[in-house]
C-alpha cells in the first residue's frame, strides 16, 4: 500500500539520512561500475538484428548483444512510455507509483465508443519517490541525463529526481519541435540549423564521458527520442533503406486484423528505419568512446525500451512486431516485450542468453547489487535483483507478472489487464467484457485462446489478477452511465 505523502517524506529523508552514514564508505570502494543505459523510445521486440529483424541494420547494437546476455523475455511494466520509465527510475510497479498511463495521458474519444469514464492517475513522478540516480548519487556517483524524460512538467524533472545534468528532458514525449533543428526543447537549445536531435544528445553524451571526474563512478542515462512518432527520416541513412525496401518489396503487405483495427505485418519502413539507424549509430558512438577512454571493462551497459513498436492503429503502424501479436499500447506481447540486452563485465558471459522473464522493475535492484550496494526492498519492492540470472550462478525464483492498463490509447487499445504466472498468460479486456488465455509456450504469437478450452486455468489466473489489483488498490475503471 502506498505511503501518505507526509509519511512518505518522512521515511525518504530517514532513508537520505542513513545513506550519507555511509557516504563515506562508498568513497572507500573505488572501483564501483559505472552504468550507461541506452533507452530507446516505442523499439520494437525485433526492431534489432539480434532479435530477429532483417530489414532494420543494428550492428553496433548487436555486438553489444554478443558481448552480454540477450535477454529474450524483458518485459516493461506498462505498454505505454510514462509507467515504464517511472518503472525503471524507482523499482515500483505503475500501479504503486500511480503512473498508469503516458502523461498526460488521453481520454477516450468519440471514436472508441467508450464504457468507461477516464482513470484519474498522476501527473508526474512524485518527489517523494527515490530514483535510481538519487540512490547512486548518494554513494558517490556523478550522474547525466539525456534524451526524453516525459516524467512530469518543470519541478519533476531529471535534475529533480537526481541527475547532476540534464540534456533534453522535460514534460514532453514526443520531441518538442521535432527532430530537426531549430527544435522547441526548453532544455537543448539548438546549436545549428538542421541539427539532428540524435546526433545532439550522443554528442552531449560524449561529451560528459570526456570532461568527467575521472575517479568518480557515473550513471549515462541516454533516453532517445527516436523512435516515436512523427516519423522522420534520418537524412543521412535514409537513402539506404528506399534503395533496399525497393530491392526487397514489389507489393504492399497485407495489414493483419486486431479487434477493430489492424497492424503491420512487414518490415518495409524506409523512415523508420533510418531512425533505427541513427540509435544504432549512437549506441556505437558511445561504445567506442567507452573503449577510448578505457572505461569498458568497468562499465555496465543496459538495453532496453520502454514498450513495444507502433504497430497497431487504424490503418495499421510504422514497424511490425512479428511474430509477436500487436503492438504499443497493447497488452499482447508485442506490446511489452522488449529488446533487452544487460553487458556486466566480470558477471555477463558474452554471448549468453536467457528466456528467464524478467522486467522493467528489476534494474533498480541489479544496479544496486551490481553496484556492490545493498538492496533496498522497501523502495524496489517489485524488482528482483537479475545477478544471479546474468552470472548463471542460480535461476530466479518463479514469480508472476501484472500489467494494469485501465485507459483508453491511440493505438485503439481500450482498458484491461493481464498476468502471465509460469508460461501461461490471461488477458482481460474489460471494454469487450471478454477474457483470453495463451500458452505462451506453444503459443508465443498469442493466436489461440485458450480460455474455453481450460476454464479451470482461466478462473484460477483470473482471481490472482483480481486478488493482485485488490491488494495494489489499483484503480479500475468505471462504467459511464447509459
């Protein structure tokens, strides 16, 4: 249950107290990792090579993976940006830090045909929440933001929230002004005409690794804006990707039926695909530098999104999450499993790979315990510290998994839940007053509901979905009255 706000403040300042105790021992471990995390913005599942994809090029992203585990099942916490990135900064499931959907979210419009009046969540990621950054800025380390935040307006954010720098995070979630410059971001003012904001941000980034404290430990968080909506062409790959969806496509793919919309089956999109690129070309600029600076063999790399691929829309997307069912803002794989990749030097075996499930939660607690801190489950009490996963030294305990989604969503999804507990997974649709259940492993592509077949299973998940959102006090949505 959710702490009273006064109580809450009360028990994160006795929290920062005991932190600067220890202060002083943290600056006796020298060798603590530093942490880069390259989060990208609506990346598909198989938006990379190395998950798959064949039209889209990643090769820097895909040494990475052959340098580190694959994770094949890293779930985020919601199917849309702001709960997931919530998720990730505080260890705490979207329900529990009341961040359920994008900021500031949509309300049902006529075109949805709604039967539920809107969820009321916040705003913004409250101050009294402690983030990963607070936590390693409290031991020590120097810590840089940039990229998207979309976390709340001014006061809420990264510098608030406990980054030493922020570059390019504000209120906002798609990018303010576009892509090219003069862009409208009030925390990246444009350098040049035409400035590619990717570009920018990496150069940002580069910068910080080259003018830092050279003793002291860093957390890089660099949150692209790439791949959201508008899509634009990243001019200088772009070329690439006409000439070879030329080469490889003569006729339109078919769009697959979802409910009362449709979604891609193809990966064709010459624009998407050069912004792919421009975070792939970024993700190996920064590597580099890591090398350069001969900072690789103590640094941890994390990547990962913050929920599935456009995909799924009226008229159907801009990527394909293939062989996954469906897309952002929907609770069907494609639309939270994600790409994830974790390189932990000493601890990750390069090239390994795991299909254990794990999720946004847990790279609170892994940083920690990675970072040779102790665990805080009072704070990341959702997460579980993934270590013992990426040393191979034991396997996580089985644990179920919940996604709350009570809101309506561009993308046509309407409200619902869903738990995955061992391979099985239900997903209640609260709109159609419906309920489906899937062997996810017979049954990856979620195509063959289950629930009539194996009603016992169906009522057995149903009521730890039930018991879960009671427990949570989640916030379900209301019938509008006819």
């Amino acid at each position: 249950m959710l702490l009273s706000n006064l109580t809450r403040c009360i028990a994160v300042t006795t929290l920062l107290a005991s932190w600067a105790i220890d202060f002083s021992l943290a600056e006796e471990s020298p060798n603590r990792p530093n942490f880069v995390f390259f989060l990208v913005d609506d990346l598909g599942w198989a938006d990379v090579g190395c998950f798959g994809s064949t039209f889209y090029e990643t090769p820097n992203i895909d040494a990475l993976c052959n340098s580190g585990m694959k994770l094949t099942t890293g779930y985020a916490a919601c199917p849309v940006c702001s709960p997931t990135r919530a998720s990730i900064m505080t260890g705490r499931h979207p329900v529990r830090v009341d961040i359920t959907d994008w900021i500031p979210g949509m309300r049902a419009a006529s075109k949805h045909e709604p039967k539920y009046q809107h969820v009321d969540d916040r705003d913004n990621l409250a101050l009294e929440e402690v983030t990963i950054a607070e936590v390693l800025k409290q031991h020590g380390y120097s810590t840089f933001f940039a990229g998207k935040w979309h976390l709340g307006e001014q006061g809420h954010w990264p510098t608030d929230q406990g980054f030493d720098f922020n570059v390019g995070g504000n209120s906002k979630g798609s990018p303010p002004g576009g892509y090219y410059a003069p862009w409208d971001n009030p925390t990246l003012k444009a350098k040049a005409k035409d400035e590619y904001l990717t570009e920018r941000l990496t150069e940002e980034s580069l910068e910080y690794l080259d003018s830092r404290t050279a003793a002291q430990p860093f957390l890089l968080f660099l949150s692209y804006y790439n791949v959201h909506t508008p899509i634009t062409p990243y001019r200088k790959r772009v070329d690439h990707y006409r000439e070879k969806a030329a080469q490889l496509f003569t006729d339109e793919a078919p769009a697959l039926p979802e409910h009362h919309v449709q979604s891609r089956t193809r990966q064709d999109n010459p624009a998407y695909a050069s912004m792919v690129a421009a975070v792939d070309d970024s993700v190996g600029r920064i590597l580099d530098r890591l090398d350069q600076l001969k900072l690789s063999d103590n640094t941890v790399v994390v990547f990962f999104s913050d929920n599935g691929g456009l995909c799924t829309q009226r008229g159907g997307g801009p990527t394909s999450n293939l062989p996954l069912r469906s897309g952002k803002g929907w609770l069907y794989e494609g639309g939270v499993r994600e790409p994830t990749i974790i390189r932990a030097p000493g601890v990750t075996t390069a090239g390994s790979e795991s299909d254990t499930p794990i999720v946004s939660m847990d790279f609170f607690p892994t940083m920690l315990e990675l970072a040779g801190l102790p665990a805080m489950p009072d704070l990341h009490c959702d997460g579980t510290s993934l270590v013992p996963l990426l040393s191979r030294t034991a396997e996580l305990s089985p644990r179920e998994f919940y996604w709350h989604y009570p809101h309506y969503h561009g993308s046509s999804w309407t409200p619902g839940a869903s738990i995955r507990d061992g391979h099985w997974k239900l997903i209640e649709f609260y709109h159609f007053g419906k309920v489906e259940l899937y062997d996810l492993k017979a049954d990856p592509g979620e195509q063959r509901d289950l629930s009539q077949k194996d009603p016992e299973r169906r009522r057995q998940l149903l009521k730890k979905l039930h018991d879960w959102q009671k427990r949570m006090h989640a916030k379900m949505p209301q019938p509008i009255a006819s």
